[in-house]
C-alpha cells in the first residue's frame, strides 16, 4: 500500500509500505476512504516539533472495515467507521469516565502499539487499528458521499472543538468568544452554537474563516488581535468578558488573550497544544479563572456527532477548503503550511 512518512520538515513522502494485517484478535483493517492534514501535523512539518527519525504520520481517517480479528465483537467487514485521532480500549478506568485521551493502553496511530506492532498512519490506504471496538464508531449504513467531509472532520477538529466548549462549561444563553479560527477554533465555534450559547464571538482576522465562522453560528466576529482583541472583547460585552473561552491555538499569546477575555469567574477550555505557556496563577486566582481542557477525547464525543452530522443538525465538513489525491499528499501540506488552505482532505 502507499502510506506517508515525514522525513524532516517541509519533507513529506507517499511510499509503498507493507500491507498491514491483523496481528492480535482485537485488530480491525480498515481501507482509508478520506484522510487529512492536520494543524498539530504542521509542528512537525515546519520543525517546531524536532523529527529524531522518520515516521508514519497521519490521524485522522474515516473508511470501510476490510478485516476483523476473531474477539472484535462492534464491527461488521464492510461498516462505515470513523476513528478518533488516538485509539483507546474504551473500558479501562480513564475510558469510563469519559477520557479515552488518556486509556491505559490506548496510543497514537503512526507507530507502535504497546506489543510493539504497528500502527499505522492515518495518511495512508489502509491501517491497522488495534482494540478496535473500542477505537472505532461506525455509522449504520454506508453514508451519502456528501457527508464524509462532516463524518472525517469528526476524527479530530470537531471533537476537540466540542471539547473544549464543554471544558468551558457553555451553557445555553451564555455569550461565548473563540481564539482561534483554524479548523478547531472554527469547529469550537459550531459546538458552541450548537450548545446553545446566544452569542458566539469569533475571533479572525480571515476573511474566508470569518465567513465559516458565520456559518457555523458566530454572531459576532473580532479582528483584531492581542490588546486591541482583549479591548473589543470588552467592548462587545459592556465591560463584563464572556461566560466561556474557548483556546483553540495553545501559544502564550492566545491564552493570555483568552484570560482577559474571561469574565469573572469564567471558565478557559482550551485544546491547542501548548507550545510556550505559561498561566498567570495569580491574575486567575484574584478573577476566579479557571482552565480546564487538554487533549479532547474525541471517543466520547464521537457518537452523539455522528448522529448529529447524519440528522444534517451540523456541517463540520465546510473546514475543509482544499480536497486533494492522497498522491499529492506534500502539495496538501505545503498549501496548509502556506495558509494557502485550511485544512486539506486527502482521497486514496
Ligand atoms: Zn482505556
């Protein structure tokens, strides 16, 4: 099969790789029927994130279910699934209570499971995917060609966006701001709204994300960024900041930004990958501030945004603005790196 490896930054390659099999009766094999590249795949790839060696990358797929192991119980060769962007059994004491982010003996596709096996990358033509009944939802038939842009952006993006409104705390009425307008801050958006939150202030300063924005239910769009942003926070909001913050980027200037947009006693939920944070202790103890968030178990989300995407309820899909052959798999990096897209769809 043909997998990608990312060898150094701005160096992405589509290669033959061996066709992967099922190694432990808990595996599934499923055929990749769309992929993409995500915003935490750019560390790598413009060498925030040291490369110490070649590997496998890629972690969001959806597809079809090509081979089960004998003890998968869920699954049916031939379902639809959709896989979050790490796998997890589901069933340990972390899983149960909802942070399958952090399973006992779940992992990160693109590289060994805990027996040492491969597991592959999502950018790819097939994948191995280990404790699959814990990893994998299917829908119920195979869904309308048009809904696997919404059922793949549920992998990751929207997940993490619905994560981090729920470790904001949004609650029906609330007015709501977002820092980010990638395609998790724009995703955060969407969960938001659909929430319920009255007022989704998105913060961009993108003309096409801002549209995306709008479309997924912001109601009032900031461009301005750092104190000038902090300042239209407060202009919006009579002075008072906003009942939930969503962190979608993970740098020290976004959250400090997210914190001063925070009213009193307000609740941080962020998702980004923090690269050079650090939170004012301080400051949130004299404005009761809190931060909750962190790698999004999308697992737990991924059920009740299935059914969401395929009652039509929400179209997360729209995040993606470029739809490429996964042979061209280096132009979809090289476009999202350039800010030439959003985010890039890949088709085996
Ligand atoms: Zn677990």
């Amino acid at each position: 099969m043909k997998a990608t490896t990312i060898y150094a930054a701005h160096d992405v390659r589509l290669e033959d790789q061996p066709d992967p099999t099922i190694q432990k009766p808990s595996d599934a094999i499923v055929k990749v029927v769309a992929t993409c590249v995500c915003g935490s795949d750019l560390w790598y790839y413009r060498g925030d994130n040291p490369i110490k060696d070649p590997f496998r990358i890629g972690h969001e797929f959806v597809g079809v279910v090509e081979d089960l192991g004998s003890d998968v119980r869920s699954l049916r060769k031939g379902d639809f699934v959709i896989a979050p962007f790490m796998y997890s059994d589901n069933s340990c004491p972390h899983c149960r209570v909802g942070i399958q982010s952090a399973c006992s003996v779940g992992g990160f596709w693109g590289g060994p499971d805990r027996d040492g096996l491969m597991a592959d990358g999502g950018q790819g033509e097939y994948v191995r995917v280990p404790l699959a009944d814990g990893t994998l939802v299917a829908t119920r038939e195979i869904p309308d060609p048009a809904m696997v842009p919404s059922l793949l952006a549920l992998s990751d993006v929207m997940g993490t966006g619905r994560h981090a409104a729920m470790a904001a705390g949004v609650q029906e009425g609330d007015t709501v701001v977002v820092v980010g307008d990638g395609a998790v801050g724009l995703s955060g958006v969407l969960a938001a709204s659909r929430m319920g939150a009255e007022r989704v202030v998105a913060m961009s300063r993108h003309e096409a994300r801002q549209q995306i924005a709008l479309s997924f239910g912001a109601t009032d769009v900031i461009a301005e960024r750092g104190e000038a942003g902090e300042a239209a926070v407060l202009r919006l909001t009579d002075g008072v900041g906003a009942d939930a913050v969503l962190e979608c980027v993970g740098t020290g200037q976004t959250m400090t930004t997210a914190l001063a947009a925070a009213r009193p006693g307000a609740t941080v939920g962020y998702v980004g990958v923090p690269h050079g944070v650090e939170l004012p202790v301080r400051t949130m103890f004299s404005r009761n501030i809190g931060v909750a968030g962190g790698v999004a178990p999308v697992r737990q989300y991924l059920p009740a945004l299935r059914d969401d995407v395929l009652s039509g309820a929400i179209n997360p899909g729209l995040v993606f603005d470029l739809e490429l052959p996964l042979d061209e798999v280096a132009e979809g990096y090289a476009a999202m790196d350039e800010r030439r897209a959003i985010k890039t769809m890949l088709r085996p």
